[in-house]
C-alpha cells in the first residue's frame, strides 16, 4: 500500500474508533471495570488517529497544489521567538487562573 491510501486508512479506523467509543459512551448505562474507561480511551485515540490521517493528507494536497506555501519562507527568529513568547504568555495566563479559580472552590 503507497503512503496515500495508508492516511486514508488512518482516517478511517480513527473515525471508527471515535464512533465506536461515542456509541458505547452513549448505550452502556452502568459501565463496572474496564469499561468506565475504555470508550473514553476510544473517543481520544480516535481523534488521535484521524488527525494524524487527516493532517498528512492536508499536507500531501497543499505540497502538491504549492509547495511554496507550506515553508517557512524568509521568517526572522526574532519573529517566530516573539509568536512562542505570546503562546507561552497564553498558556502560563490561563493555568494560572486556573489554579486560583480552583483554590477558590
């Protein structure tokens, strides 16, 4: 199998894996054990995987439309530096609150 119909596949069993553990989410009434936790485990690698497939895919059609348009063309380190900056500022902002919001409680 090329490397194209293998992120199909990808996103197939991701998307069957995430409809399998919203199905059973949904159905199971009274899980005991492993099953309080297994379609969870199901609903996150499913995204996961479809992703991923998903993701490639994107990627292999714009690199075939574009190649130019997926590089990092001519950016400065001090640009990309500032964007991680205010990324970290975000993050850091918000588990900050977080954290006193629940102290709070």
């Amino acid at each position: 199998m090329n490397k194209a119909g293998s992120y199909f596949l990808l996103i197939i069993v991701g998307a069957g894996l995430l409809g399998c553990g919203v199905y059973f989410i949904r159905t199971i009434e009274d899980p005991q054990g492993a099953w309080r936790a297994l379609p969870f485990i199901c609903v996150g690698l499913g995204c996961a995987i479809f992703g991923h497939g998903m993701g490639e895919t994107i990627v292999r059609l714009a690199m075939m439309n574009n190649p130019a348009a997926i590089a990092l063309m001519g950016i400065e380190l001090f640009v990309l530096l500032l964007m991680v900056f205010a990324y970290m500022f975000i993050v850091g902002y918000g588990t900050y609150y977080r954290l006193m919001f629940n102290k709070e409680m």
